[in-house]
C-alpha cells in the first residue's frame, strides 16, 4: 500500500478523526482540574505561612541612622528598603525622614518597611564679601541662595564708602540656603574728632609711636624673637585696623625683634600685584615652613595696588597667595 492510499485511509475519512471534540473536553476538563487544584494548594500554603507569621508592631525609626533603623527592624524580623532621598533641614543627613508603614501600625514578620533618607538641609558656601562694594555683595549672595541680612556701617581710613569690612557668617563656611548673611560696610572717612587706629602692620614701630605721640594714645610693645620679619617691623596688633579709639583706651603692638644673622643673611622677595580691575580685595600672604605656617601680610588692597615682602630664606619653604579668601598662587622659596 503506497502513501497516498494509507493518508486517505487514515486522515482522509470524514467519519473518523484523530482528534475529536470529545476528546478535547475531556483534556480541557482534566486540565482545568489540575490547574484549580494547583492554585488551591499554592494559596492555601501561601495563607497558612502568611498566618503562621506572628503580629507584631511597627517600631518608629525616623530619626534614626540606616544601621540602627535595620537594627531595630531586623530584632521583630521585618525587612527594610530605601526608596529615596530628600531635603530637610531639620532632620539630619544620613536619617530617616519617613517610612511606611507608620510607626505603630500592626504588621506581619517579614514586612517591608519603605524609607526615605533625610539629605539633610541644602548646603551653600558662602562667598568672600570683603571688598566688594555693596551692591555687588548682595548679587553674589543671590547667586549662591543666600539672603543679605542686616547692613550696619563703621567708619573705615583705607575703605571706600559702600564697600563691605566684615561679614557675618565668615567666607566659604557651609550653610543652608536662604541663610542670611550680615555685613558691615564702610561709612567713609570719620569726622573731625573721631581717632582711628590705622592698619600698621608690615610698618616699622616709630611710625606707631609718632601716631601714638600725636593722638594721645597710649602704646604698648610686645616683642616676637621669632618674626619672619626684619627687626622693629609690626607684625600684629590689637585692637584691629579702624577701630575708634576713645581717651584711656589702649593700643597693643607686637614687634618683631629678630636679630640680624651674622653675615649676609639671604632673604626671599615676595612681590604681588592687585589686579586693575574690580574693587579691593582682600590680600593674605602666608608663609609654610617646618615650624608651621605664619601669615606675613593680611589687608585690603585697592586695585592696581602692589605688595613687595621680604621673607628670610631660613624661615619657609613655599609662599601662598590667597585673594578674598581663594588660593590664587603658591611659590616655592629658592
């Protein structure tokens, strides 16, 4: 019997089929049997761990650190998972802000707690105001987030009228934003009659004591053996530079009394130049050597202003440079 004639035997015939409807209800039936009974037993053992699990009570963690928020979740067997991160002044970084549940809900060992982590409040550095007139402090603040604050004024022999003298928070301190930030800003020149202790820093000690002298001021000289500067140079004094001074108040100067080596003793020049542009600045020059850093100059310059210091070759290593409070050169002394 060839192909054709066994396919039209067995598959051709109208009266006989392999697969007949009968038999497909049949499987179906069967199918859906052992689906119905799978899905019994699935839930019923999925109700009967879930219902094994003890209740127990949500603990509250906000507040707490991610290793003791675990810490506490895992002791009632209850797992955590984090689902963000948010600003929030109040709560510090690195703690939980909130979670879900809510502390003291009743819930099942081995839930999952949702978190979200505290990023703490959103932090700025606060620029160097010093020098800048004032309207321009003011849009620097708004570059940055923050808020100028409270403005008083002082009188002040080397600051134009209008330009910031102090700042309150100090330069590149972090803080929140929209903090505010409190200033002085110079009145000009005092009047008549109002004494004001100039800046004698870097300046030889006579001429203090003719300004003394003249003043009716009384002056007091502390010595510094270990100055970087040539002896009778001022390196420190106190009160600070344009401070008012009132009849018995006193002015402290500390001097430099380092004697001269024998022989020529090699010194290191230290030369800047302000730049042309823009308003004063504020001018720190600080010398680093093996006994610690020492700062040989600090003041306000105005622009275009040169500095010239002269550092002993012994007394540092390297010169840095720093320009409202940003490095802006460092020099090896050789």
């Amino acid at each position: 019997m060839g192909f054709k004639e066994f396919y039209q035997r067995h598959f051709s015939s109208t009266d006989e089929k392999i697969i007949s409807a009968g038999f497909l209800v049949r499987v179906g039936g069967v199918a859906f049997l052992l689906f119905s009974l799978t899905y019994f037993l699935l839930s019923w053992t999925m109700e009967t761990v879930i219902h094994n699990r003890k209740e127990v009570i949500m603990p509250d963690i906000s507040g707490k650190s991610s290793v003791n928020a675990l810490q506490a979740l895992s002791e009632i067997n209850l797992a955590m998972k984090i689902e963000g991160y948010d600003f929030n002044e109040a709560v510090p970084i690195g703690t939980v802000l909130r979670q879900t549940p809510d502390a003291g809900v009743s819930v099942r060992e081995g839930k999952i707690v949702r978190v979200v982590f505290s990023q703490g409040g959103e932090s700025v550095f606060t620029p160097n105001l010093i020098g800048l007139p004032l309207r321009n402090a003011e849009l620097l603040l708004r570059q940055r987030q923050l808020v100028l604050g409270e403005v008083s004024e002082s009188y002040s022999l080397k600051a134009d009228k209008g330009t910031v003298l102090s700042q309150d928070p100090k330069s590149e301190l972090s803080v929140s934003k929209n903090t505010m930030v409190q200033v002085a800003v110079s009145a000009g020149l005092p009047p008549a009659g109002i004494v004001m202790l100039p800046d004698f820093r870097q300046k030889k000690s006579d001429e203090a004591q003719q300004w003394a002298t003249k003043n009716s001021v009384a002056l007091s000289l502390n010595e510094d053996a270990n100055s970087l500067f040539p002896g009778g140079t001022i390196i420190d004094q106190d009160p600070q530079p344009d401070t008012v001074i009132g009849q018995g108040d006193k002015v402290t100067l500390t001097v430099s009394s380092r004697k001269a080596q024998t022989g020529s003793e090699r010194e290191f020049r230290v030369h800047y130049e302000v730049s042309q542009s823009g308003a004063q600045r504020h001018i720190r020059v600080v010398a680093m050597g093996k006994s610690g850093d020492r700062e040989v100059f600090n003041g306000l310059r105005d622009p275009g202003s040169k500095i010239d210091l002269s550092v002993p070759y012994a007394g540092a290593e390297k010169i840095r440079i720093f320009v409202n409070g940003i490095l802006v050169e460092e020099r090896p002394v050789k």
